[in-house]
C-alpha cells in the first residue's frame, strides 16, 4: 500500500519535529522551509533567543528518541536569579529541587538535530522555498527560492507549521475566514550577547539560572549557552515616553541607559553598541485563531495557528505537545483526516488559549512582582503549601513546567489556589503566620484533590471554573 503523503509548511522546531514522528508512523512526508539549512548556515539576526525545554517538550524529544542528544546541548536553569538595582541577586528556585529545572537550549542547534532525525527517519526537506500560493481545491502549492525561480508541487495532507507570519494560514483564511485576531503586546525585544569569559570558568555570571533585572514596566534577561556565553534580552515599550524602543534608537543613546539602569549588566557586554545597531527590534502579539483546519484538507501546528509572547518559556514546548498530538491522531484515524484535524483543534486550541493567557500574566511577573514583597509572600506560602498538602496544592508554575497536566487545568487550578492564598494572607498577615491546619482546611473546602497526569478529565469543578475564562470561549 502506498504511504500517505503529507506536505509540511515550515521545517522549524515544530514542523522539524512533526516531520520525524509523522515519518517514523509510515507517512512519506516533504517539507518546505523558507529559510536556509540550520545545519549549514546561523540563523538570521533576530532569531538568536535561547529557548527554554521543560517537561513538556522534553516529553516530545523522548518520543522521538532525542532527549539525550537534546539534553547534551543543554545548560541546566535551577530558577530565576533576580537582580536588584542595588546590585544584589537572589535565586528564586523554579521547582523543589534539582529534579524540578529548565534547560536553555540553542534554537538552531536543536532545530539542526530535529531535521537530522527527520531525514534519518526518511522525511525530505526543501529549504530556501517561499510558500506563494496554495489552491485549497486541488491541493497544488506555488513556491519560490532564493534566486526567484519557481516550483509548482501537488501536494499530500497539508499542515501548517511555518510561524507567527504563516503563508498557509493566510491562504486558508483566503479561502475560508480561520477567525484571526492578533494582539499586540506593545513592547518589544532588542537581542544582545555576553561573550564567554577568559580563564576556567568561562561562565562570566552564574550560569545554572534565568537571570532577570526587573526594572518595572521594563526588564533585561539572560540566559546561558553551552559555551560560556550569554544571549541577553531587553524587553521595552515600543512607543511612548522614556524609556521605550522610539527613545533609545541607537546605542549611543542606550548605552547611557544601561550603564544606569544595569551597571553590573552593561560592563559584560564589549559588544553592546554593535548587537544594538546590528539587531532588529522584534515585537511581540498573540495570535489566536477561531478555527486551526480546514475540513481535512490542512490544519495548522504550533506558532501557525497560537503564537505566544516568550515569558514563561512554553511556545516550543506547546508547539512540540501539538506535534506529539496530531501525529498520533493522523496515525490512528485511517483516511479520517477531518475528524483528525477536528479533534487534534479540540484537545489543543483549550490549552493553547490558557497558556497564552499565563505568559501575558507570567510577563508582568517578570518585570513588576519578582522583587515586590506581597509577592515574595505569597512565594513563602506556597512553599508551606506545597509541604503541608501536596496532594491538594502545587504551585501554577510548577504544574505548567514541570508536569504534562492540561494548561487549561493549570489556569484554572492556579486561580483557584491563588484565591485561597489571598484569602490566608488577609487573615493572618505573615505567611509564617498561618496556622498549618487551617490552610490545609481551606484547601480541602476550596478545592479538590490535585488532578494527575493520568487523569486528564476535567473534574467539574475546574470545569465551572474554566467556563468562565475567554480562552474556553468558541
């Protein structure tokens, strides 16, 4: 019997990944990348950002058979190192111990090792290839390359897989309205390096840690790589007054910025003016769809059909989770491949919404609460809870990163938990205040007990709760 043919819009980490698992279940899958080869040539400026791998994607890679590879690449973040404008830094632990951490990865090293897997497990990959048309009707795609000379192909099962600015999604939503709606962040992000440092420890800061300079409206982070070096981040307002992306146009003007607002920051970084000059402002929106398919004709993965800001670390690890999904759905269907794409938008677009919805919250996290001590308190007190009730309370961060529980569940959990926080501290002031008793009491008549990975029903209560969020929304 002739293998199905499936034709993949992007061959990024989503695309790449879905490419391996959809080979490996005996589909013969092609795929078009409009950039070049990451295993020949970097990434274009703008697309250095480390990424962030926690149990979610590692999940993915330990289907595919690549966890270990992955994990070779990797440097191990225990949590966020926060950094004052006094100078001082203190760690705030993402998980229990160093069983519960992320792992900052390369983008086009990984991306590198998914299409090797992909081409190992008999994919073929098309790169430098600019989608230009799609005819939904007969399935026949129109391409570009670099140098302008055209292709024509019929192409299998299409999907999606080619990014916030996907071309197939926009000939989809031509052809039927997919209900877009983006939303601009408004803030921006400028990309900058600390080198490798000289001497044995070529770490120039602490390097098993997100670092943060939270600054209010306002932040610079850091994470490390393999070799001793760090990609930096700064995260502004695009327009508006002082400071944003319109008042600090070059790095004559940023570099009096930085030299204020991060002067243990600014000093590590020789080549400040030229990443500052040299590399785009990227901006920052959430993409989100009404509809992910077309009847089974093509369906959109990953940042194609949810784009999300960066911050809480989850748009690879949501992406990989959508690849594991349909690749599974697509190998069980038959030639069901409607009813696939429609359950595959059923189980995903839920969870999708919530993390979304976590990473706009997680961001003024980031920049605003680290350092403030209401939140610091509520931190203090989760960790109490965490001890006493375990079976009743883990913290929203850690169901996210750490488990493969639902997003929509960890949303709507964390609201409820977060009530009853809120609730303790009114009465008691202190979290070491809070007698044991009565916080494990107040969990138990609030809540029930905490879902597990293999339970992935909605107990209803989390359901009621669910319903009155957006993302639950058609």
């Amino acid at each position: 019997m002739a293998r199905q043919a499936v034709t993949l819009i992007g061959g990024g980490l989503v695309g790449a990944l879905l490419a391996q698992l959809l080979a490996t279940h005996g589909f013969s899958v092609t795929v078009f990348e409009k950039r070049s080869d990451p295993r020949r040539l970097n990434f274009a400026r703008g697309r250095a950002i480390n990424l962030a791998i926690a149990e979610r994607g590692w999940q993915a890679l330990r289907t595919a058979g690549l966890a270990q590879r992955a994990l070779r690449m990797s440097v191990m973040m225990r949590g966020r190192m926060v950094h004052g404008r006094d100078g001082t830094g203190s760690l705030q632990r993402y998980g229990l111990d160093d069983s519960e951490v992320i792992w900052s990865i390369s983008r086009s090293g990984l991306n590198a090792l998914l299409v090797d897997a992909a081409e190992e497990a008999g994919a073929t990959f098309h790169f430098g290839q600019t989608l230009v048309s799609t005819d939904m009707d007969t399935r026949s795609l129109s391409l570009m390359d670099r140098e302008d000379v055209p292709r024509e192909c019929e192409a299998g099962l299409l999907i999606g897989a080619d990014g916030a600015g996907s071309a197939l999604r926009a000939a989809m939503d031509l052809y039927q309205p997919l209900g877009i709606r983006v939303e601009p962040l408004g803030h921006g992000y400028k990309e900058l390096e600390i080198p490798p440092a000289t001497g044995r420890n070529r770490f120039a800061i602490e390097p098993n840690a997100l670092h943060i300079w939270p600054r209010g409206g306002y932040m610079s982070i850091a994470t490390p790589n393999i070799n001793g070096s760090f990609n930096v981040t700064l995260f502004l307002p695009l327009h508006g007054t002082y400071p944003s992306f319109d008042t600090l146009r070059d790095a004559a003007t940023a570099s009096a910025f930085f030299a204020r607002e991060f002067p243990e920051l600014f000093p590590l970084m020789p080549c400040f003016a030229d990443d500052f000059d040299g590399h785009p402002v990227g901006k920052l929106a959430t993409l989100y769809l009404d509809r992910w398919h077309i009847d089974g004709r093509a369906v959109l993965v990953g940042d194609a059909a949810h784009a999300i800001a960066p911050f809480h670390g989850q748009g690879m690890n949501c992406g990989f989770q959508d690849a594991v999904a349909l690749a599974d759905l697509l190998a069980g269907c038959g030639r069901d491949t409607a009813g696939a794409f429609a359950q595959f938008q059923q189980v995903r677009k839920p969870n999708a919404d919530a993390i979304a919805a976590m990473t706009l919250e997680n961001y003024v996290e980031m920049r605003d609460s680290v350092a403030d001590p209401h939140y610091l308190a509520k931190l203090e007190l989760e960790a109490l809870l965490t001890q006493w009730a375990p079976e009743y309370f883990m913290s929203r961060y850690r169901m996210v990163t750490f488990t493969a529980l639902p997003y929509a569940y960890a949303y709507a959990r964390g609201r409820a938990q977060n009530e009853v926080i809120e609730q303790l501290l009114r009465d008691f002031g202190r979290p070491g205040d809070v007698p044991q008793n009565v916080a494990i009491a107040s969990l138990q008549q609030a809540l029930p007990p905490l879902q597990s990975v293999e339970d992935p029903a909605i107990h209803p209560m989390h359901a009621a709760a669910l319903s009155r969020f957006a993302f639950f929304e058609a």
